[in-house]
C-alpha cells in the first residue's frame, strides 16, 4: 500500500503541477480583498472569478488554470469573511440591501481595479452566481457571463446578455433553474444548444457525474466556459483541461495512506485494546447524541464573529464530557499520550495534507483574525476527539460508524431546535464526514501505535483547525 500511495502521489503532483506550468500566479491585494492572479503574459481580456459560500479563491483554481493557459488574465478572489479576507460578512443576509449589497459593491470594487478596453467577464459558483448577476446590471464594462450551479432571481429574458449557465447533474433543483433561464430566451431551449433572441444569448450545459462542489473540477465544465468566453471575445485560444480534480483526491489519499508507516517511525508504547460492548456503544453514541443539543441549543452563544462557531464550540465540549465521562464509568480510562507522536500526526495533518490542500484545493492556513476563533473551536473539539478516539478504539467498523453518525445525528436535531439560529450547522456534516475519512484515518494508525489518548489529542487541534478556516466570519 505504501508503494501504490507514493506511486499515485507522483502522479497528482505531475497533473497538478503541470496544470500550473507557464503560468504567472501572483497574490495580490485590490483594497482589502485578496486577490490571484493568473495569466500566462500575454496579456489577454479580463475574468473575474468568485467562489460560493464557505470557499475560497483556491476553490476556483480548476477553471482559472484553464482560462489562464488560454491566454485570459484570471483574478480571483476572496469574498469578505472568507478565505483570507480580514474584514467579516456584515449585514442582513435575507434582505438585497444587506449582505447580497456588500458583496456586489466588493465584486465591483475589483472590477474597478482590473477593467479596461475590453469588457470583463464574470465566473462564478453558487453564492456568487447571484452576485455576479447583479454586478452586471447595468454596467457596459461587464461582458459574458459563466455561472456555475446558479440561482438568482435577478435573471430575466433580457439580462445578462451572454449568459451560460453550467450545472452538474446531481444538483435537482438547480439542473432545472439553468434550463429555465435558457428558456426565457428561447422557449423551445434544450441542454447543450445556444440559444439566441436578439442580443441575448444563452446556454444551459449540464456537467455529468458531478453535484455541487465536484462541478468546480468538471472538465466538460471548464471546457464549455473556455468555449463559450472565446466565443464571445471571437478567440480561437485552446488550452488541455487536465484531470485536476482526480489528482488532487489522489495526492489527498496518498498523504491519509502514508500516515501509517510514519506512525511506526515512533516507539511502541502499552496501551490496552478494548472495545466497546454493543449495548456500552450504543450508549456513549446514544445519550450525548441527546444531551448535547438539549443542553447547548437554548444557550445564546453569540460571542465570535463566525456563524455557529462558538455553538459548535460548546456542543463539542458537552458532548466530548459526556462521552468521557461514560467512558470512565465503563472503565475506559484515558491513559498517557505519547507527545512527540502527537505533534507528529499534528505536524502531518496540518503541514502534509494542509499545504497540499491549501496549494490546490481550498483555503487551509488561517488569517490571524481566525486564531481567537481556533483557540474556541479547541476548547470543544479536545474533549469530543479524546473521547471518540477512546470509543472507536479497536472498535469494529459497524460502531466506528455508529459514533460518527451520532455526531451528525445531534447536529441536526441542534438544528431542529433553532432551526433559524443553526441552520448553518448543516454546513458542517460534509466537513464532519470528511475530517473522518482523512484525519480520523490518520490518527487510527497513531492510536494502534501509542494509544487512543495520543491520536485524539492530535487531532482535537486538527479538528478544531479545520472548522476555524472552514466557517465565514461574520458580523452583524
């Protein structure tokens, strides 16, 4: 297995980096917001790129490369709370004169940096679709745009002009809103056909095999945005659309697999391998499930400046409590760590999986504005990772799978007692699940070696990192 991981970590680096090759990429600050830009010198029109919701500028690196090796100068950037962008979310997020406001004058902020002869075009995911929309009203410097996994209500038969619209399959709900917008111009509009009405021209493209985060590394996607920019620009620029997102799921797997030879570059130290009985799992899952967000939910825990993070906080550490607490009445004590191991599986987690990540998926590496933030998450994620390493500890896999759903089961009913309070919990069940599948791997090859109490120390600063860059600031 060590062989086949490094094996296909050379091979993520050779398409990752190779998607990069010839490129200038060059970080950047328009006022306050970050900024990358990419451009291969030969100095071609403008592409504004923005990301959705909880993402980042890294996030969009799938269609900026490609757009960059065709001659575009690409710059993305960072919305406010998000990323590395110092400066909160700020104001009503239901209302079009609050939040939605702040992020188009941000947007227009860096149009007004980079426009010039030709128009710039605008490409963006989920969030942003709506925003780019309303940027574009209006305003002759603007020229096509490409929305990935769009909605907005500000899209009608004569606006934007040049418009494409690109959603994955696996998306209801969105697959049939591109197919409308098209349809406003051309009643008879299908997937995959252009479709005109005087001056406004549209296109609905559905990008197979792929929802709402996989479509940022479509290649029928990136493909179709490069196709339809150099059809409005009248470029014949090609450029390769390599498999990014697979190299970069591979190098991810490679780092998770080789956490276990490196645990064995530690000493052995005693540890007693008990699991749980059946009825002893479904208790330590079962009753802090329940408490936990009986407890935490009625407490108004509005503190940081990020959505639900110091709720998050304080329902791990309830949580985290109870189940140590079980565990110790079971006689499943927390025995010594091993501290240099420890700080290796930190070191791997955070520096060999966080660098790779942070370099070509999405933002890992904290602004300073999220340290106080980590430092909260920390308090909870400590005593919720030390007790689920004790509980899964040489568990079988139907109750390692038994602990984790019950953390997301206890969000959600978190959610379902203060449903307009919490709702961005729901946000977190894919970085949950994904925590498990990589980190949570990673420390059960640690805890094998030098114990439960070593792994769960690790990644309770792993965890609590992970959620602090993860959540958008915000202020009211």
């Amino acid at each position: 297995m060590t062989g086949l991981a490094l094996g296909l970590a050379v091979w993520a680096l050779i398409v990752l980096e190779g998607a990069r090759a010839g490129l200038s990429i060059e970080d950047r600050r328009y006022g306050d917001t970050p900024v990358t830009v990419y451009t291969d010198g030969s100095g071609g029109p403008d592409v504004v790129v923005a990301h959705g919701f909880a993402g980042s500028r890294q996030m969009m690196q799938g269609y900026a490369l490609v757009l960059a090796q065709a001659g575009y100068t690409v710059h993305a950037f960072d919305f406010e709370g998000h990323g590395m962008h110092p400066t909160p979310m700020g104001g009503d997020v239901n209302a079009l004169d609050g939040t939605t406001r702040r992020l188009v004058d941000q947007t227009r902020g860096v149009v007004d940096q980079v426009a010039g002869d030709m128009p710039v075009a605008l490409l963006g995911h989920s969030m942003a679709t709506d925003i780019l929309v309303r940027v574009a009203q209006d305003d002759s410097r603007i020229g096509p745009l490409v929305l990935l996994s769009a909605f907005s209500r500000a899209i009608d038969a004569d606006h934007p002009q040049d418009l494409l619209l690109i959603t994955g399959v696996w998306e209801p709900g969105l697959t049939d809103f591109a197919l409308d917008a098209a349809q406003m111009v051309d009643p008879a509009a299908q997937d995959a056909v252009t479709v005109r009405n005087g001056d406004v021209t549209r296109r609905a493209v559905l990008a197979p095999f792929v929802e709402h985060v996989a479509i940022l590394q479509s290649r029928l996607g990136r493909a179709e945005a490069l196709a339809w920019l150099n059809a409005v620009y009248g470029r014949g620029a090609a450029a390769a659309v390599p498999q990014t997102g697979w190299a970069l799921v591979a190098l991810l797997f490679a780092i998770t697999v080789l956490a276990r030879p490196l645990a064995h570059a530690v000493p052995r130290a005693p540890h007693t391998n008990g699991p749980l009985t059946p009825r002893q799992c479904v208790l330590v899952a079962g009753v802090p499930a329940v408490l936990a967000p009986l407890l935490a939910a009625p407490v108004d825990t509005r503190v940081l400046p990020v959505l639900v993070a110091d709720y998050l906080a304080l329902h791990l550490a309830i949580y985290g409590a109870v189940q140590l607490a079980l565990l110790y009445w079971m006689g499943r004590r927390l025995q010594r760590p091993s501290l240099v191991a420890a700080a290796l599986l930190a070191l791997w987690a955070l520096g060999a999986f966080g660098v790779a990540l942070d370099r070509y998926g999405a933002n890992f590496f904290p602004s300073t504005g999220r340290l106080p933030i980590i430092a909260a998450l920390l308090i909870g994620a400590l005593p919720f990772m030390l007790a689920d390493a004790r509980a899964a500890f040489g568990a079988p896999v139907w109750q390692r799978i038994t602990l984790r759903l019950a953390v997301l089961v206890s969000l959600g009913l978190a959610v379902a007692l203060d449903f307009e309070g919490l709702f961005f919990l729901i946000m977190i069940a894919p970085v949950i699940v994904l925590f498990f599948l990589t980190f949570g791997v990673m420390g059960r090859a640690f805890a094998k070696r030098t114990g439960p109490t070593t792994s769960g120390l690790a990644l309770g600063l792993v965890l609590a990192w992970a959620l602090g860059v993860s959540f958008p600031l915000f202020s009211a």
